[in-house]
DNA sequence: CGCTTGTGGTTATACCTATTAGCGGGTAAG
DNA sequence: CTTACCCGCTAATAGGTATAACCACAAGCG
C-alpha cells in the first residue's frame, strides 16, 4: 500500500544533512581515512538506522565489479536423486566457506544441452561469466569446453586432478599416493603378506595415483599378490571365496563402490572381517561410515580448499598460469587423506581354516 | 594476458552498427514490439556470439530488469551433513524446474547472521535482490524479517505452509488433509477399529493438518483410541508393548522421524509389521523407501511448484497480496499426495496374541 | 499541399554505489 | 617565501542495462 520506496544513500545524506559520498565513507568504515568527525559519523548512522537502510547489492556489484558470487557447475545433477549422494560433502565444503567468505552460491542448472546432458557453452553463451569464477565438478572429460574457459580468462578451478592438453587447470585433489603408506604399513605390521588389490574399472587419475601409490608402499612389506580389476557386480562370493583360497589374507578395495560391493560378497560367503580376512577401502563412503576400515578422503576439505583457491585465482588476475602468486600454488597442493582406523584390520587367518571351513557355507 | 574486457552491449552495437538500446530490445525479445527487422536482429545475434556476450547480471538487477536467477534461502544449512537430507527432495524439484525454464539456482550462503543462524537481513544488506525472487524454506519462525521481505515488495514463496500476521506470504503446501482419507480407509477396511495416532511434539501446520484431517475422516470409521504427542525417544517398546495391550491393532505415525523410531522399537520388543500390528506413516522419508507403507508427500513436486508460483509472483507486479492472477491463486492449491501402498497393512492381530507372547520377549 | 500513420531506429535517463578529484584558507615544514 | 598538507566535506563520474520519449524519413490519403 503505502510503499516507500527503499531507502538508499541520498535518503540518509538528505536526512543527515551531508551528501551521499559522505555516507558511503561512514558505511564502508573509510570514514577515517577520509577524516570525518565522530559527531557526523553519528548523526549518519542514526538516520541510517531510522530509515531502515540496507546497501543495494546490485548496485554495489556494479561499481565493485563483483557480484560476490561463485559458480558451482556440475556435469551431472546438482542434487542427485540418490539419497546416495556423491558429491554432497563437496558441496558441503564449498557451502561452509563461501559462508565465511560471505558469497553465494551459483548453481547452473541453466547450463543444459538440449539433450538433456550438461554442457557450458551449450546453450550458447557462457551463462558463468555472471559469477566471478566457478567451480566444477564431475567426470565428463569434455576439454573442448575446459579449453575455451580458460581461454577466455575466465576463472575456474576443478575438484579432481584434472589435466587438458596445453592448458594449465589449477585444481583441488587429495594426496592419495601419500595416503597408501599408513595402509601398508597396518596391514603388513599386523602380519599380512599376501594382498588382493580390488580395483576400480575407471582408471581416472584418483584410482591410478592409488594404486601407483599403493605398489610403491607395498614394495618390500609384502606382495601384491594380485590387482584386480573389476566391477562391482562381479565381486561375488566366489570371488571372494577364490582370492582366499589362493592365499589372500587381506583385501583393498579402491573404491567405496567396490568396498560395498565386497562387503555383500563377504555377507553372502559367510566371512567376516577382520575374522576371515582383513580390509581397508582406499575411500571414503559419501553415504557416511563405509563398511570397512577406509582411507578418509577430505571431501569436505577440498570443497573448502576449492573456494581458496578459487579465491585465490580470482585475485591473482585471473591468469592461473601465470608463475603468478605462491598463494595459489600452495592451495593446488594435494589435501591430507588421514589414514584408516582399524577395525577390520586383524591378524591374518589360518590359512587352512579360511579356505576351507566358510566354502562349505558359501556353497 | 591479452584479455579484452568482457564485453557489454555497446560493444555488441558498434559490432553490429546499431545503438546499445537496441541490442537491449532484441535480447529482451521487446524487438518485436519496437519493429525491429529480422535482418538486423540476425546481425545483432551475430554479434552476440562472436564476442560471447552475457548480461551483467549486476546491471539487471540494478536497472529492475530480470537476472535470470531464482533465490534459495534456506534457514538452515542448504547442504546438509548428514547424508540423511530432508530438503534434497524439495531442491531436486526446484532444479528440474529451474532448468526447464533455463533459470540459474543461487543459494543464499552469505545470509548468515554472525552467530553462525541464517537470516537474511543479518549480514547487513539483503542479497537476495540480487535474483529475480526466491524460495524459502526452514522451520525457523523469522516473521519479522518476513514481513520485511514482504513490505519491500521483494517476489518470493515458502514451501510449506506460512502465515505471517498481515501479511499474504505465497507458500507451496501438500494436501495433508485429503491425503488421510485413503489411510483412513485402508485401516477401516482391513478391519482395525482402535488405532493409535503417535504425533510429533513440532505443531507446525504439517502436523496439525495431519492430525485434524485423519479425526475427521476417521469419524464413524473406528475410534482413534489415542493421540499420543511423543517425542522419538519416547518411542520404546515398552509404549509400543502398552498400546497393543491397550486394544490398538494399528498404529500411524505423523513424521518419518517417528516412524523410523517406531521401527527400532517394534524391532527391540519383537513385533513385525502387519503380523503383530499395521502401520501407517503419514510421511514420506527422505532417505528413500521410509520403514513402513506411507503417505507420499510430493516433496520434488512441491519443489516444482514452488518454480512456477514463484515465476507467477514474479510476473505478477511483485505485488503477492493483490488479488491478482488467477494463475498464482491455482498454483497455491495444495499438492496431491498419493495414497500409502499396503505392504505393513493387515487384517488385525488377535488382541491376546499381540498382548500377550511378545511382552514375554519384550520384558 | 497538409496531415496522419508507420518504420527503424536513437537519445536520454534512472537504477545506486564507491571513489577520485577538489574546494579554499590556514598552518607547518623547508 | 614557497611548498605541502590539513580540515570536512562535496561534486562528478563510472559501472551496464532497460525503457520511455523522441526523431527523421517515407508512404499514403484527402
């Protein structure tokens, strides 16, 4: 009904008798700098008060040339149907600190071939320059695209090792190869020798620096005694039953996909761990505590480092390839994984005793 | 390096030889009304794409045109900890509409007061303006800033219902009340006569709707034998064990939460659902498949909802108290629930069985 | 010829903020 | 005696967009 209008600066210069710059300085704590008495200060955050005045955003972004706004683009859903949902402690991270930076949040949902499948540059124009930079995640390799962003000098950072032809993509991983250690060294000072490595089909740059990491630590502490890869429909009872018969007394599972799948496999074998045969999965179950000793991958942390960084490249002129400043390389270092805890992590068991006595259950 | 600026409309009518207005009109579709020729609207589109032209969103907002962005403020954390997310449903139907009307998704994180509360006027301006209107959603009562909200004439819309004392708040809500009308009488026709109503001690109009409605149909159907107001703790065996005892065959639980707390303690006294009681949940659990046959609240649909009343408030001159478009009055209807399947519904357990043989393995 | 109508645009302006340059007289430093 | 700087501010401007108001010209009509 009677609707004022919002107030702005020229309301509370009006009312304070002094000009809109001058609120401007008081508002922005440049009051100093620009020597305005306390007495005037005062006077202009009481109307300020009365009048009830909020800074326009928009015109802020304006001036400021930032619209205090980051981007977050997957490949696939934003908000997966799955309850099940991967990316979530990523976009946890992210959330919390753009929270203390005070931005929001971009989701671009409008960034959609008509397909149906994401894509930046699809529905023409590059809808992402709104924000002052973006982060994506996802699998899709679609370098083409990745490209292009970085040509335009537009910035962006990855969640993911990520790497394209030519183009230097700063990016936020975790330190998997480091993380290998601490699993070998459990595994072989509780006795093991003989090791399954159950690996992941998708050989992406997380599963190779694992494994590569993997048979690094291993060497000398014990044998790898084979890397299996394979999806998970087929980690099966028999499979199981089959690795134990040939002399594996722990299994490592790559993935938290994997690691499910193996523990229904060991479910419906009848084994139990650490009992029948010890486990560590190399990752960490978006769906909360997996089901065996694992390896803590920083979700939550490289979503947070990812808007440091993000931030970081932001300010550093938006060229990330730059030698540039040493702000950025040093949040492009990979995040501590802390190592596993070890509840199913025993003493090997007797070898006759797991090759033997669970096949009569399993079969 | 040799960034050329991001480029605006004047730089596009220079290209296309044409005045920044006019390019304004043609990207606004206003070319037609303005009797702009075909041919030079192609020049001007071509333009457009050559130099990867993107509104400033800042401007826009500035200027009171549209950014192409829908608002999501949530009071509480948007992403969740818990894999257990009660507002991913909500969120997948507001992103599957938002991208069906090419609409960008911002969720609010900077709207955080500095005790770690969300509140939109908190952190000193409201960044919403910055998005064409937004979706709120939360259980946090903030009338004040609501109002406010309102009063600046701000488009926005609640999921779930919300009444603010003077003021006409747009919301999208479920049809509760016509949703106990099959449960009613899928219970009275399997043959209970005495039920339990176990209510959530959170009154909110979810809950109240819920309860009045299944009085209402549940008059003449059988006798409601208690509405017992419980908190999920409170929900042990033991009251399980007693309402049986006290003539219940069936019990229906108001929230998802109570009906997961249900399921641990009949459970631990060693009832299964329909042999030794039926149960109905009034809720939809957001995990997925909730423990029990259930009402299903549409949350996805509500969120879809929300889109396209928001879109008609925006439409709308931004005046949601104006007795205004039909459209926005049909789109505030409440969303069709379906009816609960059958699965934990059955014929009633003979009264001294169900009071009798298991309290001996409750006790 | 004088008038209207239509065409294809252009000019000017408002939106609101943050910042730079400057006002003109006095005092301190060189 | 010149220069620099202080005071407490203000005026002017830029930032990119959308829109109302306008304009010059041509065609049609009586």
């Amino acid at each position: 009904m009677n609707r004022p209008r919002i107030p702005r600066q020229s309301d509370i210069a009006r009312l304070a008798g002094v000009s809109q710059a001058t609120v401007s300085m008081v508002l922005n704590d440049r009051a100093g700098a620009n020597r305005i008495p306390e007495t005037t200060q005062l006077r202009i955050r009481e109307a300020m008060a009365e009048l009830g005045y909020v800074p326009n955003i928009a015109a802020q972004s304006l001036r400021g040339g930032r619209s205090g706004l980051i981007g977050v683009h997957t490949f696939e859903r934003v908000f997966p149907t799955a309850p099940d949902d991967y990316y979530r402690e990523f976009l946890n991270g992210i959330e919390e600190r753009a929270v203390e930076s005070g931005l929001d949040l971009v989701l671009f949902a409008s960034t959609r071939k008509p397909d149906g499948t994401r894509s930046i540059y699809g529905s023409g124009s590059n809808r992402m320059r709104l924000a002052d930079g973006a982060i994506i995640l996802g699998f899709e390799k679609n370098d083409d695209e990745i490209a292009r962003l970085a040509d335009e000098g537009f910035p962006f950072v990855f969640i993911g090792h990520r790497e394209v032809a030519g183009v230097a993509i700063p990016f936020v991983t975790a330190d998997y190869a480091a993380a290998m250690t601490p699993v070998v060294r459990m595994l072989a000072s509780a006795g093991h020798r003989r090791v399954t490595y159950l690996a992941a089909p998708l050989r992406g740059f997380a599963q190779r620096e694992r494994l590569e990491g993997f048979e690094t630590a291993a060497t000398g502490a014990f044998e790898v005694l084979s890397v299996d890869v394979r999806d998970t429909a087929d980690v099966t009872a028999d499979w199981v039953t089959a690795q134990l018969a040939a002399g594996a007394t722990a299994i490592v599972a790559e993935t938290f996909d994997l690691a499910r799948a193996l523990r229904l496999a060991l479910d419906s074998a009848g084994f139990t761990a650490p009992a029948d045969v010890s486990v560590i999965s190399l990752d960490s179950d978006p769906r909360g505590e997996g089901p065996f000793s694992h390896v803590r991958v920083p979700r939550r942390a490289m979503g947070r480092r990812a808007v440091e960084l993000l931030l970081a490249v932001i300010d550093g002129e938006g060229d990330p390839s730059a030698s540039g400043s040493g702000s950025v390389r040093a949040l492009a270092e990979p995040v501590h994984c802390d190592p596993p805890t070890s509840e199913t992590v025993g003493a090997p068991a007797r070898q006759a005793a797991s090759a033997a006595s669970p096949l009569t259950i399993a079969l």
